[in-house]
C-alpha cells in the first residue's frame, strides 16, 4: 500500500453559514484525530430561497476557497447545496468530496419499518426532491413526504430554539405530516438537529429521528480509509473557520455549539474565488 502522504492535511468542511457546525461537530466526535477548515458562507447565507445556478456558482467557489488550504476532502455540510450542487461539482473537481444527502437518506431508509418517510428541509432542498430520489434508489416502494420549514432557520440563528414560539412554528410546519403514517423524518437541514428534542416531543416515540450528520461523519471515514488519507500522526486536531461576513457573531454562535473554543473566524471575500 502506497504511503499515507495526505493523512495531516485538513478536511475542507462548507456550509451557507453557520448550521454546518453541527456536521463539522459529529467530525470533531467520531474523527477526533482530523484536521478541519470550515467555511461559512454568511455573506450569501441562506441558500434554501436562492436558484441552483447560484448555489453551484457558491460551491465552486467555496471548493477553490478550500483548495488553497490543501484540503485532502470536501464535505459539503449544507443540505441544500448537496441537494443542487454536489453532482456537478464532484464531476468537475479532483478530490473526495462527500455531501450529507446520501447518509441521511441511507440513515432513514435503514430506520423506517413502513417506507414512510418524512423530511424537512429548505424550500430549495424540497423543491430539488433529491432526497425523494436517492430514497427511491435505495428502497422504491418508499413513500416520502416533504415538507420546506424555512422559518427555523432564523429561529435557530436567533437563540429561539427553545422559545415557545417555536413550538408554534413546529406545529404550523408538521401538524400536516405528523397526522400522517410516516415512521421515520430526516431532519434534512443543517440547522434542524439544533430543534431536535423539540422535534422529537412533536412527533412522539412512534417516529425515529434522523439526523444526516452523524452518518456523514461516518462516510467520511470510510471515504478517509478508502483512499488511505486517514490522519494517523498522533498529533491532536487544529481547527480553523473562514466566512464571508460577520465573523464575530460566527464565532459566538459557533462557541455555543461546538465542544472547543473558538477565538476566532477569518473573514474573507469569496467572490475572489
Ligand atoms: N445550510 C442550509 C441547509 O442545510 C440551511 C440554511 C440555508 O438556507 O442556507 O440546507
């Protein structure tokens, strides 16, 4: 076997923001050992209401971003741009790059006794059915319902999630799917694991919770160990966060949900890229 010459190199982790942290944390968990660049793209953020051109437009150039940092992988940590970007961007660059649509679908498809199956997600992701699709590959008798839910997005950002108006908000989105059959919901959102408990009490026991970031963590390390490009140094993880805007009040948010501390994001002008 060739020699492990990438192994220190970073994993390039990007999302429209600051949502992605919850993937880049179930990084941080299960690949302990891994270097990680995130990007945040808090300029453009959000890209559930933008158009597919734009959403590729910004995954190129966050991936040439990336580059620069010897990234030896890409994972694109944002549902929405691995629902309309990743296809095309695997096809034009070089380097492993794993979305969170896969996992999650798989995570489900795996989960559900009935084949019915829920998710919610960005009006973008829902509208593009990618996660209908790749369900339907898997299991086709599968039934999937979507459902776009873009207020949680900003409810997260602002601290609300365990404010009462959420549940409203929750129940104003899913009281239609929730009257439904299904067994299983992917949570098909970077933010949406951040409203899981308050989910999770929405629909009760009787529906299994999915969260892609935790099975995207693991395609990664199968991706790590395929290609032999697995940290093996022994040296512990340095991390490092860009964004296009607000670098501060990334910082902050990143602080509340990440177990290290974060002095500091860079910010820079992606446009450059
Ligand atoms: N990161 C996005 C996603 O997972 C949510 C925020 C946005 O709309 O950009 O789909």
């Amino acid at each position: 076997m060739e020699m492990n010459s990438k192994g220190t190199a970073p994993i390039g982790v990007f999302d429209s923001g600051v949502g992605g942290l919850t993937v880049a944390r179930e990084i941080m968990r299960q690949l302990p050992q891994e270097n990680i660049v995130y990007f945040g793209d808090t300029a453009r953020v959000p890209y559930g209401s933008k158009s597919k051109d734009n959403i590729i437009r910004f995954s190129r150039q966050i991936i040439r971003f990336l580059e620069t940092k010897d990234v030896k992988a890409i994972v694109i940590a944002c549902n929405t741009a691995s629902a309309l970007a990743l296809d095309t961007v695997k096809e034009e660059f070089d380097i492993p790059i794993v979305g969170v649509i896969v996992p999650g679908a798989r995570a489900a498809v795996q989960a559900t006794k009935n084949g019915k199956i829920g998710v919610a997600g960005t009006e973008a992701t829902i509208r593009s059915e990618t996660y209908t699709k790749v369900i339907r590959q898997m299991k086709p008798e599968a039934s999937v319902i979507g459902k776009p839910c873009p207020l949680f997005v900003p409810l997260v950002e602002e601290g609300f999630a365990k404010h009462k108006i959420t549940e409203e908000v929750i129940d104003i989105y899913l009281s239609d799917m929730r009257k439904t059959d299904i067994d299983t919901m992917i949570l098909g959102c970077t933010h949406y694991p951040l409203l899981r408990s308050r989910i999770m009490e929405y629909f009760g026991e009787r529906v299994h919770i999915v969260n892609p970031a935790y099975e995207t963590a693991m395609d990664l390390k199968a991706v790590l160990a395929e290609q032999n490009i697995a940290n093996e140094s022994g040296e512990s993880a340095t991390y490092e966060f860009y964004v296009s805007d607000a670098a501060e009040k990334f910082a902050h948010f990143a602080n509340t949900i990440l177990p290290y501390d974060v002095t500091a994001a860079k910010q820079i002008n992606i446009e450059e890229y």
